[in-house]
C-alpha cells in the first residue's frame, strides 16, 4: 500500500458496516470472548495516546527545558503560554468531570459549548494572542 486517501465515504462506510455487524451478526458478536474486547479497546486507547498534543504538552511539565521537543507549541511560542495553556484545559477536564459526577450532569454538553466562549474569553483578557492561539 503506498498510500490512504480518507473521506467521508470512508467514515460512513465504516459506520455502516459496525451497524451492519450489530443488525446481523448479533449472534457472531455474543461469541467473542469480554476479555477480547477490553483488551482491543486498551490497544486501541493506548495507540491513540502518541500524538495527542495535550498529553504531550502535559509532559512539558517534567520535562527539562534541553529536552524539549522541537514542536510549534515550543518553538513559535513563549513556553509560559504553552503550560498557562495547557493549565486552562487541565481546569477544564477537572471542572467537567465534577459536572459529570454531580446531580447536575445534565448540564455536561452546555459546558462543552461553553469551553469556546471560555477559550475567546481568555483571548479578550490577554492571556493569550491570537497567534498563540492558532499555534495551539
């Protein structure tokens, strides 16, 4: 294979085959083993941690400043706003997650609309710039 191309095709069409599997193939999908599955699931969580600019720049945190990795997020921009940042979003999963514990979990998607009026509230009150945000 030398290369993949995805679209949209390919997302509805993998969609359609897991409803597709789950229509038809009830009986098929009862007989693989739980075990099977969480453990497919953690490979899957797992492979999906390499990459993701959030745990990396969590990482910044412990991490010497010679052994900082040559990525936008640390080149382009102060190192200050990368960590105040990345801060916010710590905040903001910890605050989401106290949401969704509480009673008032119902709440939980009108606070994941209200992250962006958070994000351009911060920008209006000079935490961060506007380049500093589109490096992020």
């Amino acid at each position: 294979v030398v290369g993949v191309t995805e679209t949209r095709v390919t997302n509805f069409a993998i969609h359609a085959l897991i409803g597709a599997s789950v229509l038809y193939a009830k009986d098929l999908l009862t007989r693989i083993p739980q075990c099977v599955l969480m453990g497919l699931f953690l490979y899957l969580g797992v492979s999906a941690i390499k990459g993701n600019t959030f745990l990396e720049r969590i990482e910044l945190f412990f991490m010497d400043k010679k052994r900082m990795p040559k990525v936008p997020y640390v080149t382009d921009i102060s190192l200050g706003a990368t960590k105040k940042f990345t801060l916010l979003q710590i905040a903001s999963l910890l605050a989401l997650v106290v949401l969704k514990e509480s009673k008032y979990g119902i709440l939980f998607p009108v606070v994941i609309a209200a992250l962006q009026i958070i994000l351009v509230l911060a920008v209006r009150a000079k935490w961060f710039t506007e380049a500093e945000i589109k490096v992020l």
